[in-house]
C-alpha cells in the first residue's frame, strides 16, 4: 500500500529547513504515531535513507520523516 509521498521523506534534497513535514519520532516507531512540524535542521548525512531522513523540527522533536506536507519552495 505505497502512499504517494512515501519515497520523499527518504531523499535529502527533497528535504530543506522550512518545510513542513510529518515525522515519527523513536518512542512512537511501534505506534507509528506522526508528529507534524516545521523543519529547522537536518541530521542525516547520506543522501538518501531507507527509514527517511532523519531532522530536527522547531519544536526541538527529533525523527524521521515520513512524509512532506508543503515545500519552503512551493
């Protein structure tokens, strides 16, 4: 069941500061519980990931991104 922003979250250059993302943080991997922010860092080094890229939101939350909800760009 591929969503259709699904491979987003995985490629750095999709992901710049501002953006509004979705991202599940390590205590809710088992939950799958998403927590929606703006980005203010990104933390992952490699170009792409197969977990998502993983950032640093506004609110200081810290996970990996599942989805991106609006581009700073757009």
């Amino acid at each position: 069941m591929p969503m259709p922003n699904q491979n987003e979250g995985r490629n750095r250059l999709s992901i710049q500061p501002g953006c509004t993302v979705d991202i599940i943080q390590k205590q809710d991997q088992r939950t799958g519980k998403k927590t929606r922010g703006i980005v203010q860092e990104i933390l992952t080094n490699s170009p792409t990931h197969p977990h998502g890229i993983k950032v640093r939101l506004k609110d200081g939350c810290v996970g990996r991104v599942t989805e991106i909800i609006k581009s700073d760009g757009a």
